[in-house]
C-alpha cells in the first residue's frame, strides 16, 4: 500500500458506489481474501475505480507530493555537495582537518536516526515535536503555495494525524539520506581532483592512541573486510596537526605522501554511517507508513461497514435438518418441501445474473457445485447447456413475484430429463430478506402441479 492507492481508496469509500448486494456478490467472487481485508479492499477498488472523477483527488495530492519531494532532493543534494566542499576545503597551505567531516558523516547521522527512532515511537501523538521540527514537515506548506485551484482541491483531503507523522518521517530520511549522497559526492570529487593532505587537530588531551582506539572504533563495521581503509597507528602519529604558526610542521611535509590515506577512511565512514544505516532507516520509515496507511484504513466506518458487506449474508441461514422429513402431498402431485439442505449439486437461477445467484445461495444458506444463470436475457443454447450440467439434486431459484411463463415451464420439462429431483425456490426481494410472499408462491404452486411430475417440488 502506498500513499496514492491510500487516497483513492479513501476517496471510493466516501462514495460507496455499490449497493449491499453487490459488495456480497464480490465477496463471494472472492473468497480466498476474506481473511485479507487490505487486499479485498483493493481488489474492490479496482473494481470501482472507474467511478472517480479525474484527475482524482488521490493522484492530485500525490503528484504534489512527489513533485515537492523531488524538489527537496535535487536542493539538498546540492547542499550537501557544497556542504562537503566547504569541510574538505584545501588551500594547499595547511592540511583539510579530518575531524569536521567525521561529525558531519557519523555523529550527526547517529543524532539524527536516534531522533528519528524516537519520533517513530511517538508517531501515533498527533502533537509530535520530533516530526514538526523535520524539514519534510514543511512539505505540506510548500504545496500550499501552488496555485488557487490546485488549493482547493488539496483542502478536500483530509489525512490521519497518524500517516501524516509516518509521511513526514519517511520523507525526512530520504532527505537525510540524499544530503549524505552529497557530502560523498563532495569527497570523492575532492580526493579525484586535488591532492589533498589530510590531518587531525583538537584542542582536547587526546594521545594517537587513545585517537588510533577511536578510530577504529569506528571502523568496527569495515575494519576486518576493508583494513587498508582503518588508518594505522603510524599514520596517526604523522597526520597530528598543531595550528602554531603560519607554516606545517617540517615533519608532516617529510610524510606528506601518507596524509592522503585517510580518503579511505572517511568514504568508509560516510558510506557507512550516513548512507548505509541511513538507508536502513529510510526502509523502516517506508515500512512504518505503509502500516499506518493499512491501520488508518481499517480504523475507517466506512471500510468496516464495507468488509462487513461483503463478508457477512445478507440474512442469517435457517437451513438445518433433512428435507425429505418434512415432505408432504398437495393436489396435482406437487411436493412441498419447507426446509432446505445445505448442499446440492447444482444451483440455477431464472432471470438471476451469476452474481445474484451466488448472493441469494450464500443468504439462504446452501452450497452447491456450480451456479449458472437460466432464462431471462440468457439464450436457448445457454440454456440448454445449463440443462446439460445438471444432475441429481438441483435447486432452482425464481423471482417470485414475477408470473411463471411457458418458456420457464418448457425449462423445467428440459431440465426433468437430466436431473433427479428438482427443487423450485420462489424468492423474494433483497429488502424483503429473499422471503416471498405466500400469495405469490401460491400462483407458481399451481402453476407447477399442471406438470403433474414427481421430481418438481416446491419450497414453501
């Protein structure tokens, strides 16, 4: 799930194109996703989307979004490239101090994914400090300065406190991440073009060892695979700069040639600490929104309303016990039955679409091998098909308050020859709860007992 397949769901559900029935009817079609709510609403969806008025809302905001992303990314890519070149400045007249680009390629991306982590503990508070202080929050306010019309389309969208805290956090590790870009970009492109001598200078008490443990410190995460990219004891020892007078100690211009091994050191630092665990986090925030989407989603009136639709009957079965108990004789020789089973081997709907089929048997509480659509707009050699599948126990449903024609009693005569007992169910409307009306089934009762055939019977 993602921001834009987020919006549009949303947008579809305030609509809720579909009727009861009909969201019954998808469920059916769908079985296998029922314990799948998040893909049973997207297959939805998918469905439906053909309603939405377009551009929709859902593409509009994302295109906004994107938009101003990308924006962010090319001006802190930039930054950070300038960033860089200012850190690795090199005159020629003394050496580039390794210790500015260090905080700016290990401390301050440690800082900041501490604050990040911290900011996704908090991110269901729709007052969160750690998430409004992000430059990504400003996003929303940089939109706002498109045009009029673009305006008034984006006051439309309304978005859960809770996926807007996981938006900005998102976006503001792929910021993060993209300025780390440019402060590597700024050193390789330094180390290529000029011959850079560096060194180490701080006015605190630190002894080369006590630096050299530092370092290698942080290099746990390369040091046994990438070793010539830890710098020695040595090197330490010769790169030490003390800022006395205008001129390099006589010493370090003797091992100029070994000043510019620390490149190694700092791409591995940065590669690793603000590019690597960066991106690490970045992944984490992508995982912790699209949570927060399916989250917001569920949490919506609409989207239970409608996954009840589709996954609960339309009424409660009161199938139960065997129906050949309950048979009895009426005039004609037609049979009554006033209980259903709950499986035959085959169900046909007169003038019924597939789907409604699939509905009413789901609402009266039977199962059956297949379900095909008879009469009505259905052809003869549909029919005559669906005549051709049947077999032992047949159910078929009828709209009740509809007069039984001769096309529908020739059916039935086709349809006793191939199967052994036919059951006809006179039905209702879905507001009436499918239950027919006692003078309307009384018409097809007389109707059928003129067939005087001992495999019609009747549900009553």
């Amino acid at each position: 799930m993602n921001l834009r397949s987020y919006l549009l769901l949303d947008e579809l559900l305030k609509k809720h194109p579909a009727t009861h029935k009909e969201n019954r009817a998808f469920g059916l079609e769908h079985p296998l996703e029922q314990n799948r709510p998040i893909r049973q609403l997207f297959l939805w969806m998918e469905k439906h989307i053909s309603v939405l008025r377009q551009p929709c809302i859902g593409d509009l905001f994302s295109s906004y979004v994107y938009t101003v992303t990308l924006i962010l990314c090319i001006l802190v890519f930039i930054i950070g490239f300038f960033s860089g070149i200012g850190l690795l400045g090199y005159s020629g007249q003394e050496p580039v101090n390794i210790i500015y680009f260090l905080a700016m390629v290990v401390f301050v991306p440690l800082l900041t994914i501490a604050l990040a982590f911290l900011s996704m503990l908090k991110a269901h508070k729709a007052q969160n400090l750690l998430v409004h202080i992000s430059p990504a929050f400003w996003m929303e306010k940089i939109a706002e300065r498109l045009s009029y019309a673009k305006r008034a389309d984006m006051k439309k969208i309304k978005i859960d406190p809770l996926v807007g805290n996981w938006l900005v956090i998102e976006r503001s590790q792929l910021l993060a991440w993209v300025f780390s870009w440019g402060l590597v970009a700024a050193l390789l492109g330094a180390v290529i073009t000029k011959d850079i001598a560096f060194a180490w200078s701080t006015t605190l008490k630190v002894s080369p060892e006590e630096f050299y443990d530092f370092v290698n410190m942080i290099a746990f995460a390369w040091r046994d695979f990438v070793p010539e990219a830890v710098p020695s004891l040595e090197l330490i020892e010769q790169s030490r700069y003390f800022r006395l007078g205008e001129k390099v100690d006589a010493r370090m211009i003797r091992h100029a040639s070994m000043l510019g091994e620390w490149w190694k050191f700092l791409l591995c630092s940065a590669l690793f600490y603000a590019i690597i665990l960066r991106f690490g986090m970045f992944l984490l925030a992508k995982i912790g929104l699209r949570r927060a989407l399916k989250k917001s989603i569920l949490s919506q009136k609409s989207a239970v309303r409608l996954l009840h639709e589709m996954n609960e009957p339309l009424i409660a079965s009161t199938a139960d016990g065997a129906e050949d108990s309950l048979v009895k004789t009426t005039q004609g020789h037609l049979q009554e039955i006033k209980k259903l089973n709950t499986l035959y081997d085959g169900v046909l709907g007169w003038s019924y679409s597939k789907e409604e089929i699939a509905v009413l048997s789901d609402a009266i509480g039977i199962a059956a091998s297949f379900m095909l659509s008879v009469g009505g707009n259905n052809s003869l050699a549909n029919d005559a098909y669906a005549v051709s599948r049947s077999y032992g126990e047949m159910l078929l449903c009828i709209k009740a308050w509809e007069p039984p024609t001769m096309d529908f009693i020739d059916f039935v005569q086709a349809l006793s020859q191939q199967a052994d007992k036919i059951i006809v169910v006179p039905l209702g409307t879905p507001q009436e709860a499918y239950q027919p009306r006692s003078n309307a089934v009384q018409v097809w009762a007389r109707k059928l007992a003129l067939l005087q055939d001992d495999k019609v019977w009747l549900k009553i």
